[in-house]
C-alpha cells in the first residue's frame, strides 16, 4: 500500500481513557454539553476512492476497519492505511468482506461464477474461525459482535425474483447451523437485519415484520403491517420502529408487535435508527431529524437542517441520544456533517466538499460504545470522538 496523503492529530491519554469508558446506559437530557475531539482526518488516495464499502470502528481504540473490493484494510490512530487482509478480486472465483459492527471480526464471501457458494468467518489477525459451503445461500449477514451470521436463501431459487419464500440458517462462529427459519412471504428487497445487540434477527416480508431468537429460532414478534423499512433495539427490548410501506411519511414504533405510537413526518421517511441500548428512537426524512423515547410519540426534539439545499443521507443516535446526521448540498459538490446532543444542540458542524456523489454520502456512524463517530465520503473519512 502506497504511503497515503494524510492530516491528523496525535490522540493523547485523557481521550485514549474516554474512549475505552462505555457510554451509559440510561437516556441523560439533563446532560445535553458534550464535547467532540477531532482524532484524525484522512483525504483518500485516488485507488481508494470511491472504493470503500463497509467500515467499523474499533472501540476504545482511534482505529476504523475497511472493506474495498481486494482488502480488507486497518486505518490507525494517525491516519495511516495499512492492509490486514488480501481478497481473491477478479476471475472467475472471487471474495467479498462484511464486517462485524465493533469491528473485530469479517466475514468472507466466496463466489463463483458471480454466484456466492461459500463462507468464511475470520478474526482480524486472518485465523478462520468457520468455513461453510453452502451454494443455496445467496447472501449472508453478520451478527454486530461477530458471534453469529445468518445466510439467506431464495427457497432453492437461484434467482431471488422467482422465489415462494426466503429461508434464514442460523450459525455459531464454529459454522454450525442452530436454527432454521422461513419468511411467510416472499420479500421485495433483502431488508433483514440483527436487532442491536445480535441475540435476535428480524426479516421484512412481503406482510410485515418477524423476530426470531438466533439460538433457536423461536419467534419473538410479529408487526403485521407492511413495511418500507426498520431498525430493531436490542431483542430483550422488543422494540422496533418502521416506515410504512403505504404511508411512506409515517413512522411507528412497536414493543413486542404491539404499537406504542405513529407519527408523520414532513417527507417520506429515509433514516430510521435505534440506540443500541433502546433508550432512543431516531427518524429523518429528507429535510429534518426528530429524536423519540419509546414511551412517546412526540419527539424529544426535532432538528431541521439548515439550507433547504441539504438533503440527509444518513442519521445514527447512540445511548445518550447524541445524533449524528450526514447531508448532502443539492450541488452535489459539498455536504455537512452535524453532531447534536441529547437536547438537539448543534454541538459539532463540519462542512465537506468533494468531487464524487452517491445517494449515502456523507455517511456518519457511531462505535459500539457511542462514543467514537466516523464521517465518510467517497474521498474523505474523518473520526472524531465525543464526551
């Protein structure tokens, strides 16, 4: 890897402690001034750009993961990029990286023929942990702490298009299968996903939601109401909320398939986000965030951004209920990222520019403590932490 063009700034002790220190675990508005540190700033270089897909931040440590479509790469505390693993890239056979959410293990699709056959589950010093063929399944997802991954097949179908029903497997890190489960419908995009802690997964049928225990299958929850999209808290919780497939400006929150409230946004919804503890519940649409508590449905607050130009991309709320909000300028040419508080206060702003466009930029997420944020263009990517 070539030495890479950087700007950063050295961490010292006091932010190395506050990163390593867990956020917690109660909602804290009374707490609303938070201090956010800038960690470093790497401008990518041109073989780069554009060519990160997924990213997870190590936490208590100023370090992110990567994923590119030949490696999975480390980026250390002052910025500098070095490769931890190479994937087959071209050809026939190939791989592909997913990556646990805390960033401490990947998994590795293998494909043949553009056809996934296979899976790898690795820790980040390259020692497989779980090998599986498993040709049925035509993609897999990853448990946030990489414990477990779930693989998804269209019933038998090798086009997804044409499939009666989608089956979920449920594997341990040794690769064996703990449970199996079908979806009652066939569904219209692969919209499936853990819940925040990994003890649950919920799969988005063609009638609603379904959340199923990951050691054995059993269902939690049923929201039988079709839905657009979700985002699940931790499985002990029962909480979810969802846009309405129909509604598409409506939002609602569930505990355990019953409803707890419904609320119409300004826009159609795009973000929804739920605090890894369940404590907060975030939703956005195009031109403004409003942050919920699950007992209400009036929001805490709610933000809109500054210039009607401005378009959010993407929205992350953490167990303090600090957001982080990415949106990009209708010039497509510059973007912003905002870091608010429990309270809605502006508490962090950051202006971006940059020459490439997707409709995910700029992109900010949180660590699995809360406390670190990574912000990511297709040319840029900032860490910055906050306390």
């Amino acid at each position: 890897m070539q030495q890479q063009r950087r700007k950063c700034r050295v961490v010292g002790p006091w932010l190395i402690a506050m990163l390593m220190a867990a956020s917690p675990a109660q909602p804290a508005l009374a707490q609303a001034d938070i201090a956010v540190q800038s960690l470093w700033e790497l401008q990518l270089p041109p073989e780069l750009q554009a060519r990160i897909y997924e990213t997870a931040i190590v936490p208590g440590e100023a370090r992110v993961v990567a994923t590119t479509p030949g490696a999975i790469l480390r980026i250390d505390e002052q910025g500098a990029v070095r490769p931890l693993l190479q994937l087959e890239f071209g050809g026939a056979r190939g791989e592909s990286a997913t990556l646990a959410g805390n960033g401490n293990r990947a998994g590795i699709l293998i494909h043949q023929n553009h056809a996934v056959q296979g899976f790898r589950l690795i820790d980040l010093q390259g020692q497989t942990l779980a090998s599986i063929e498993a040709p049925l399944n035509f993609h897999y997802r990853l448990a946030p702490d990489g414990a477990t991954f779930v693989g998804i097949d269209a019933g038998g179908e090798h086009v997804q298009a044409n499939a009666e029903r989608f089956v979920y497997r449920f594997y341990n890190d040794s690769g064996e299968v703990m449970a199996q489960v079908d979806s009652v419908r066939p569904q219209q995009t692969l919209d499936s996903a853990y819940t925040s802690d990994g003890a649950a997964f919920v799969t988005n049928s063609g009638i609603g939601l379904a959340a199923y225990r990951i050691t054995d299958g059993e269902l939690l929850w049923r929201v039988t109401r079709p839905t657009r999209f979700f985002a699940a808290g931790p499985a002990e919780s029962g909480l979810v909320v969802a846009s309405d497939a129909v509604e598409r400006q409506a939002v609602g929150a569930f505990r355990a398939g019953s409803p707890l409230w419904r609320f119409t946004l300004g826009g159609n919804a795009r973000h929804l986000s739920v605090s890894p503890n369940g404590a907060f519940i975030l939703a956005a649409d195009g031109g403004a965030a409003h942050l919920f508590s699950p007992q209400s449905g009036d929001p805490l607050w709610s933000f809109e951004m500054p210039n009607q130009a401005l378009t959010i991309n993407s929205a992350a709320v953490n167990d303090r209920g600090v957001v982080a909000l990415g949106a990009q300028h209708s010039s497509l040419s510059s973007g912003l990222a905002l870091i608010l508080d429990s309270k809605g206060g502006v508490r962090f702003e950051r202006t971006l520019t940059h020459q490439r466009s997707n409709a995910w930029i700029p992109g900010v997420q949180f660590d699995a403590s809360g406390t670190a944020v990574l912000i990511r263009t297709l040319e840029e990517l900032i860490l910055v932490a906050t306390r």
